[in-house]
C-alpha cells in the first residue's frame, strides 16, 4: 500500500475545480481520475491516460456498481411516473385542505421532515423531498435555492447519521473488511464526533426557523417573491418537450398514489437488507436492497396506474423511458425519449 501524502489531495482539487470552472462534470471526474493514476504511476502522462480509461471501464464490472447505476435510472422512472400518475398534485393538495402547510415557513419545514424521515438513501431522499416541495415553495414563494439548500443539507447528512440504511450497511462492511471486531459499537460511537453531518442538520433548522438567508441567498429569496405565482404543479413543459405526453389524459390527483409506493419503498429497504444480510439486517448488502426497493416502488405506483387506468401499459413504458433519461445529460435524455 501507498504511503497517503499531500498529493493525495490533488485529484478531488482538480476535479471540483474544473467542474465549478467549466461546469462539465464529466471532465471533470475524468481529470481526476486521470491525475490520481498519474500520481500512482509516477509520472507516465499518456500511459496514465490509458489505464484511467480501463479502470473506468473495470468499475462497470462490480456487481455492487452496476446495482448503484441501474438504481439511478429505476428512482429516475419511479419519481416521474409518480408526477404523471397525479401522485404528486393529489398530495399536495392534500396538504393544503388539511391545512398542514399553509405558509411559506410550513412548506420549508415539510421539505424538512421528508429529508429527516426518509432516510434510507441519500438519492431517494433527494428526489422525494424535491419532487413534493417543489410545487409548494413556487405556490408560497420561496425560492429554489433555498429548497436546494434544506434537502441537500438534510438528505445525506441524516444517511450518515443512521446505521439502517444503504449508507449505514456499506460503512459498516467498511469497518469489517478493516479488521474492526464490533464495527456497529465503532459506528454508533463515531455519530456524536461526525460535526458536519450534525451541523449541517442543525444549521438548516436554525434558517428555516429564524428565516436566516445570507448573502447570495436572500438575493434568491427577493427574487423568487417578485416572480409570477406558480398556480399548476404541472406547468406542461414536460409535455411540451415530448409531444407523446400530450396524448394523456389528467389523471385524477390522489394523495394515497404519493403515499402507498413511498411506504413500500421506504419498508422494503431495512427488508431487503435483513434477507441480504441472512437475517442480519446489519450485514445486508446496501446496493442489493436499495435496487430492490426502487423497483418495489416502481411496481407499485405502476400497478396502481394500471389499476385505476391512469396510464396503459404502453404510456408506462414510455413514462418509465422518460423518467429514467431525466437522470442522465440532456442529450442522453433525448435518445431515451426517442427509444421509447
């Protein structure tokens, strides 16, 4: 093994700083990737470029990869069949004739909760708390940064805070592979020392409950309460973008369509963790259970789909096609809708 020296820091340097320079992320990546194997290799810049493209290749190879990525597209499908499904607007609406959030303060404190109680992955959290706060932040005028802000600052900090979950079981297997002889005794005692998870939670609360936007932020806050008031959750971009849309007919809103896939999502994950790990929940495999329990969600809000005859099968397939591009590059996104 390597000696860790200063130069170990080169490579994620690089890599963040082309992508705030250029805004390519993907470059960017590469760069460091390329810069790490430079450094390994002890100079050798073409030979360097060579192996990085093979070992960028190789990561396809691990199971636990491809899982992370066919992932990726699958919560892609699942959160948009979820908006076309009238999932999204029935909850919403349902939130306000229940009165729950009925103020700007309320619509922050619910993209709150979303990014505290589903915790099971980072990327899950992400997309669901994006996906129902978006329509209330527009509808009470507050900005997208600030949404940007609460559910970035509360998706991955609580993930790594709890030991059930996608998180929790790969640094617990982390711990393993290093030899730790009790590795959950190691990870619970190691919470209270993770600040910047604990801060990051912390500080969110404080500006929702405080109103605190700094700088650039209150800028966003200004601006966002002098724009038009968002009336539709659905504004018909996404089926000005793809003439197929046009053809589907408004579902009916329905906020148990929001509820019931989240709740079988959410349930499948310590699930399919406990079976993974042979009735160790602890020991399961994160990627393994996180893939099973998008795909749980997907097929329930597309049974439910079928069911009330929201969607055919062939507008699903379609839908499932347009979900998943959305995760990739704008050009990616455009051969998926082509394809389907």
């Amino acid at each position: 093994m390597i000696d860790p020296s200063w130069t170990s820091v080169l490579p994620p340097f690089l890599a963040i700083g082309l992508a705030l320079a250029t805004r390519q992320v993907y470059l960017a990546l590469f760069s460091g990737i390329w810069l790490g194997t430079f450094l390994l290799l002890g100079g050798q810049p073409l030979g360097s470029l060579g192996i990085a493209i093979e070992r960028s290749i190789a990561v396809l190879a691990s199971p636990g990869d491809a899982r992370v990525i066919i992932f990726t597209l699958v919560i892609g499908a699942f959160i948009y069949t979820l908006e076309r499904n009238g999932a999204v607007t029935g909850f919403v609406a349902f939130l306000e004739r229940a009165k729950w959030v009925n103020s700007a303060k309320r619509a922050q404190w619910m993209a709150f909760l979303i990014g505290v109680l589903i915790f099971i992955e980072s990327n899950i959290t992400l997309l669901v708390a994006g996906t129902v706060s978006q329509p209330l932040f527009d509808r009470f005028k507050i900005s997208r940064e600030k949404l940007a802000y609460i559910i970035d600052s509360t998706s991955a900090p609580i993930c790594i805070l709890i030991p059930l979950n996608a998180w929790g079981a790969f640094n617990l297997g982390l711990l393993e592979g290093l030899g730790v002889e009790q590795p959950l005794k190691v990870f619970l005692s190691s919470i209270p020392m993770n600040l910047y998870a604990i801060s990051a939670v912390a500080l969110t609360a404080f500006s929702i409950s405080r109103d605190y936007n700094p700088r650039t932020m209150a800028l966003a806050e200004a601006k966002a309460k002098t724009a038009p008031l968002a009336t539709t959750i659905d504004s018909g971009q996404s089926r000005q973008d793809n003439p197929q849309d046009s053809q589907q007919d408004s579902p009916q809103p329905r906020a148990l369509n929001m509820v019931l896939p989240i709740a079988a999502l959410v349930l499948a994950m310590p699930l399919g963790l406990y079976l993974t790990g042979d009735g160790n929940i602890l020991a399961g495999s994160g990627s393994k259970s996180v893939l099973w329990a998008s795909l749980i969600g997907l097929s329930f809000i597309s049974a439910l789909s079928l069911a009330q005859r929201n969607m055919n099968l062939t507008q699903l397939s379609h839908v499932w096609m347009r979900g998943a591009g959305r995760m990739l590059p704008k050009s990616w996104e455009q051969a998926s809708i082509s394809l389907a």
